[in-house]
C-alpha cells in the first residue's frame, strides 16, 4: 500500500515561491506516475499538474503554465512542487495523488 504525505506549505506573499513536497512509501516509486491537486475553500478539488514515473513528461493546468514546475526523484521518493509567482487564487489544500490514493494534504495561504 503506498502512502503520501504532503509538506511544504505555509503563508506567503502575493509573488512569493513555496516548494511542496510529497514523500512516498510502500510500492516501487518509480512505477508510477502522480499528480497534484488542489482544493480552495467551497470549491471543488482540481488538477494541478502531474509527471509520468520516470519524469520524463510534465502536464499542467492552464492557471499554473510557466509559474508551477513538478519533479521528481525516485531514489527519494519524493515529488516537488515549485511555486512561483504566488497569487492569492492559488490559495487551497495541496494534496498529491497516485493509483487512486490521497495525501493528507497541505495548505498554502497566498496573501494579497
């Protein structure tokens, strides 16, 4: 059973960067691709981007094109996430996701 765990998020200022990460355990991290969500107060969980397993294709969101960049490292585990260009609509939990499974999630305030 693989497990995520998010960290990483925090409160920054409207241009501000922030660097998620997600830890995974259990099954061979390289065998699968994942992806990061997000969901803002009252409004539905979204795709934020995703990268294939072996990091070799990335795919984003429109919002996000040129301000967010996913990677990876198998030999960690891990997959970040980089922000850049904070606005305050990026405001939301950030949760990672694979094979069907969630994290728990972690916030990211962008203030104005």
């Amino acid at each position: 059973q693989v497990q995520l765990v998010e960290s990483g998020g925090g409160l920054v200022q409207a241009g501000g960067s922030l660097r998620l990460s997600c830890a995974a355990s259990g099954r061979t991290f390289s065998s699968y691709g994942l992806g990061w969500f997000r969901q803002a107060p009252g409004k539905e969980r979204e795709f934020v981007g995703g990268i294939s397993r072996n990091g070799d294709n990335m795919y984003y969101e429109d919002s996000v094109k040129g301000r967010f960049t996913i990677s990876r490292d198998n030999a960690k585990s891990t997959v970040d996430l980089q922000m850049n260009s904070l606005k305050p609509e990026d405001t939301a939990v950030y949760y990672c996701n694979t094979l069907g499974l969630w994290g728990q999630g972690t916030q990211v305030t962008v203030s104005s």
